[in-house]
C-alpha cells in the first residue's frame, strides 16, 4: 500500500467509528515499515481531512452532480483526500493531487468508476480553488462560518453570543491551523545550559512556567526524538505548566492527580516536590493508568505511585496537600490539537459532563487536607464546565473559599474574578481553565476509606 491507499484506510476506520486520531492510526500502520516522511505525511492528511470536513464536504456537494455519487461513502472518501491535498498542502503541485487521487480511484475495484468523477472534481476546484464561494453569512452567519471554518454550527452560535463574531473568527482561525508541538524539559535530569545546546536546532524557547517550555521548529514526531526516549523531556503545553503553577507546589508536598492521564502535570509536580513528597496518580481505567506510568517512568521519577480508582469515590479522606482535578470536559480549548472532538461532541455532551465533574469535584474536595488546596481545571472554554461548575461547588462548601492566583502566574492569564483563563484567541495557547480552592476548615473523616473504588 502507499501512503495515499493507507490514509483512506484510516479514513474509512474513522468513519464508521469515530475515535481518537492518534490510536487510528498507529493502528492501521502497526506492523508496517513506513518512511518517516511517509508516516509524518499520513499524520498531516488525516488529521488535515477531519480538521477541513465540513469544507471539504462543501465542496464535493457542490461539484459532484450526480446524487448518487454524491451519497457514495467511499468516493467523498477519496475525494476528501484529493480536495486536502490541493487546497492546504502547498508542497504538493496541483496535477500531483490530481493523479493522486484518480490513482487512488482506480486502485481498487469498488471504486474503479469513480476515477472520471474524481478527475473532473479535482480539475474543476484548481481553476476556482482561490475564489470558493461559501454561503451568504447575511442570510445565516453561523452557517457560513461553519462551512468556511469547518465546525459544528452549535458551538460557533454559542461562541458568537459570548465571544462576538471578532473573537469567534480568531478562535475558529487557531483551531485550523497546525497545532505546534512543545517540549517540557526535566528539571532533575540535565542542566538548563546543556538541555538548550542539545535541541538548539530543534527548538526555540517558548514562554512558560519555571521557563521549562520548548517550541519544536521541525516537524518531527515524538518517538524520533531521542531526548523523550531518554527521559530528558516529556511533551506537554505550556498552559498544562500554568495549572502546576496554580496548585504552587512546594518540597515535600503530598499530592494526588485525580485525573492524571497522560501524566505530564503528575511528572512536573513529581519533580517539584522532590524525593520527600509523594504523587499518587489516579485514573478510572488500567489503559489510562499505563500512559501515566509510561510518561514518568520514562522520566525516572520514583515518588509517584499509581493508582486505579474511581474518582468520584476515592478510597481516602483528607491527607492531601494539594489535590489537582484535570476533569473530563468537552475540550473546546485544545480543538487544534484534537479535531475529532468537534465533530463527536454535541450540545448535550456539556449538560452530561457537568455532572460528572460535579461529582469528581465534590469527591475531590474530601481529599484535601485542612489548610490545603484544590485545584479545579478543564480544557475548556465552555462556562458551564467553568465559572458556574466553581459557583455551584463554593455554594455547596462553604469550608472552602477561592484563592488567588500565585505570583508566578503572569496577570495576563488571570480574569478579574482570579481564574486562571487562557484563551487561544486572546493567548494563541491551549485554551485552559484553573481555579484554586482553599480549604478553610479541617476535615473528621478518617484518612483512608477501605468501601473506596480502588
């Protein structure tokens, strides 16, 4: 197979069951000897078609006129494939795409018809590619940009009423372009100086907590680079950073990640805390638990110990420091860097999961210490998984209080009520929600509960 054969494999994998890119496609390539470039091309087309669906589909609606074709799976399929190529990809020379794709049609016998159809589509949209016309955004303006934009229509009405359309464009704008990769450096493992000179030509600094954030400058991925696979880094965001920084963790601290996969924040805070504190990483599934162990083993990192539990019924009761809850959400702020969660996500999704963090939060706050400190995060922009989630927690416990940010935290990622809030479309970063919860009182329950969900 080529690689053009293999991506419509994936696609056709995805389409009948939508899922996480990444695991797609390690999948469909697992076993098989495929060129660096070739995989990194195979990344980049795939993740290109789901991110540009909704105009990709626009386009082949308005070319295709035969309505059987057009309803025929396999040939948006292959045509979604050709149309990527030629509109986002300007390394590839139009009549490449082109014979691409009507080779992609003729190579196997179900779609050997569609070769003409294909050839005609793509020659069609070189001419026009430049000058497409989208809907009238007078008639529906949440139409048009869904379609010029590639997003569901319910979320970009919901941004237009809280956002307005200037901010809505700038965040549909990021959420298409390539999110870029960033490297977090250890802070036990190799100096600051030494670390610099090995990626020198591989990254660039970029702005972050304890000025740990590395941008990477080539395109590589991840398993290619030997500082990962040695443990000297690990890769993680910089808004990830803020939310440690957040929870100010100190030496010596006791901490549990409620949440922790994939296990960046537990490896940073592990690192902070130093032999003399402890990080117990809990996650609700053995498949999500293994991420965390493979990210910090990696790293070497001895005081974390892994746990499976369920969050919502943790097996112990006030003996933590600090407690950090990265809660499940709708991600509305890494869309960039997951654009298959645009399309599986719905409306209902936000009133489903505001019950569950509820639960995790209110379960959360049963860990923390007398004195100590809750950290509540999501990755998204949506304010029922945000600002109304903490109102309704601080309503219901009023041994705890919010707390202001750390002094490490730059003003700019902090609103006026003192939430953390990075915005891609004011911040160009991962869009991140934190607020952090003191607790007043002391706690009576006993430390450790043995009816828990281990």
């Amino acid at each position: 197979m080529n690689s053009r054969q293999l991506i419509l494999r994936i696609m056709t994998g995805y389409d009948r069951r939508p899922g996480n890119l990444d695991r797609l496609i390690d999948h469909a390539l697992a076993g098989l000897h495929v060129d660096h470039r070739d995989r990194r091309l195979i990344f980049e087309i795939v993740y290109g078609i789901v991110r540009r669906r909704a105009t990709l589909d626009y386009l082949i609606d308005c070319h295709v006129n035969d309505e059987k074709n057009r309803s025929d799976p396999l040939l948006r399929r292959i045509l979604r494939i050709g149309l990527y190529q030629l509109l986002y990809l300007d390394r590839i020379p139009d009549h490449a795409a082109v014979n691409e794709t009507v080779e992609l049609a003729k190579a196997a016998r179900l779609s050997r018809s569609f070769a003409g159809t294909a050839n005609a589509v793509m020659r069609a949209l070189i001419t026009k590619k430049k000058q497409v016309e989208y809907p009238d955004p007078q008639k529906d303006l949440a139409g048009r940009l869904a379609v010029e934009f590639s997003h569901p229509k319910w979320m970009i009405e919901r941004w237009l009423r809280r956002f307005g359309l200037s901010n809505t464009r700038a965040l549909l704008t990021y959420n298409n372009e390539k999110p870029p990769v960033f490297l977090r450096r250890s802070l036990r493992k190799m100096t600051r100086r030494r670390f610099e000179a090995d990626v020198r030509l591989l990254c660039e600094r970029a702005c972050g907590y304890r000025d740990l954030y590395y941008r990477l400058k080539k395109a590589l991925l991840p398993e290619n680079i030997r500082l990962i696979r040695q443990g000297f880094c690990n890769v993680q965001a910089p808004s990830s950073g803020w939310v440690v920084a957040l929870l100010d963790v100190k030496q010596g601290d006791r901490i549990v990640d409620v949440c922790s996969a994939p296990g960046g924040k537990s490896a940073l805070m592990a690192e902070i805390i130093g032999d003399a504190g402890t990080v117990c990483a809990c996650e609700v599934s053995l498949q999500r638990l293994r991420m965390v162990v493979e990210t910090t083993g990696a790293m070497n990192l001895r005081n974390i110990y892994p746990l499976v539990c369920d969050g919502t019924r943790p097996p112990f009761r006030g003996c933590f420091d600090k407690v950090l809850l990265d809660a499940p959400c709708t991600a509305t702020g890494v869309l960039h860097r997951h654009p298959e969660a645009r399309w599986i996500r719905t409306v209902h999704d936000i009133t489903r999961l505001v019950k569950v963090q509820a639960m995790l939060l209110d379960a959360a706050a049963t860990l923390v210490a007398g004195g100590g400190t809750l950290v509540y995060a999501t990755c998204s922009l949506e304010p029922e998984e945000n600002e109304q989630q903490i109102e309704r927690f601080l309503a219901d416990h009023p041994q705890f209080e919010l707390e202001g940010c750390p002094a490490a935290i730059p003003q700019k990622f902090i609103d006026d009520r003192g939430f953390l809030s990075i915005t891609p479309y004011a911040h160009q970063m991962d869009g991140m929600f934190a607020a952090r919860l003191l607790r007043c009182g002391g706690i009576t329950a006993p430390p450790y509960d043995t009816g828990g969900g281990i």
